[in-house]
C-alpha cells in the first residue's frame, strides 16, 4: 500500500523544482527556437508566394509583349507582301506596255518591209514578164 509520508512531500517539492528547472533551461529555449523557425517559415513562405506572383506578373507582361510584336510582325510583313504585290503590278505593267510599244514597232517594221518586198517584187514581176514575153516572142517589147 502507499504510505504518504514526507519523502512524498519532498518528491513532490523535489518535481516541482526541477520541472520549474526545466521549464526555465531547456523548454522555453526550444519554444523560442520553434517560433522562431516557425516565423522564419512563415516569412519564407510569404516571400516565395510574393515572387512567385511578381514571376506571374513577369510572365504575362512578356507573353503580351511577345503577342504585341508578333502582331506588329504580321502587320508589317502582309503591308510588304501588299507593296510587292503592288510594285510587281506596276512592274508587269510596264512591261506589257513595253512589249506592246515595242510589238507595235516589230509590225510597223514588218508591214513596211512587206511593202517594200511587194514594191520589188512587183517590179522584179514586170521585169521578169518582159524578159519572158521577149524570149517567147523573139523580139524586144517596149
């Protein structure tokens, strides 16, 4: 049976001096270390969580700068793509213009060499007649 007596009055003195001891050595330290790891976590934390927001924010200014100068590109290269297009018109135009000018000139070319063959011909013709007519009659034809 328990017998209470004054060794148990100096056990519980003797409990209570040494857990007010390591109350005072040993838990409130390692309370003071938790918290503060747990504030130095929680900072950590929040620092993270703000540059991963700022890395967000980054990200999405990039993309719409990025889709600015990919429309911008676009924009400029179908207004180029317009003006060659516009230049090659003008260009094929010239040229058609020249090819006629100068298939107009070919024809002049040719219908006045034309003229002048038939201008020779016919008097190579009448030449040719009178030498035919000479030598079946035997005699000159003036």
């Amino acid at each position: 049976m328990i017998n209470i007596d004054i060794v148990l009055l100096f056990q519980a003195v003797n409990f209570l001096v040494l857990l007010f001891l390591l109350n005072i050595l040993l838990y409130k330290p390692i309370r003071k270390v938790m918290a503060e790891r747990a504030a130095e976590i929680s900072a950590s934390k929040e620092k993270t969580i703000s540059v991963d927001r700022e890395v967000q924010e980054k990200m999405a200014q990039y993309e719409q700068k990025l889709h600015k100068v990919k429309a911008d590109a676009t924009d400029e290269r179908s207004m180029m793509l317009r003006a060659a297009h516009e230049e090659e018109a003008l260009l094929i135009g010239a040229a058609r213009g020249d090819a006629a000018d100068e298939l107009a000139k070919i024809r002049k070319s040719i219908e006045k060499e034309a003229v002048e063959a038939e201008t020779y011909l016919k008097a190579q013709a009448v030449s040719l007649s009178q030498r035919i007519v000479e030598k079946v009659l035997g005699r000159s034809v003036s």
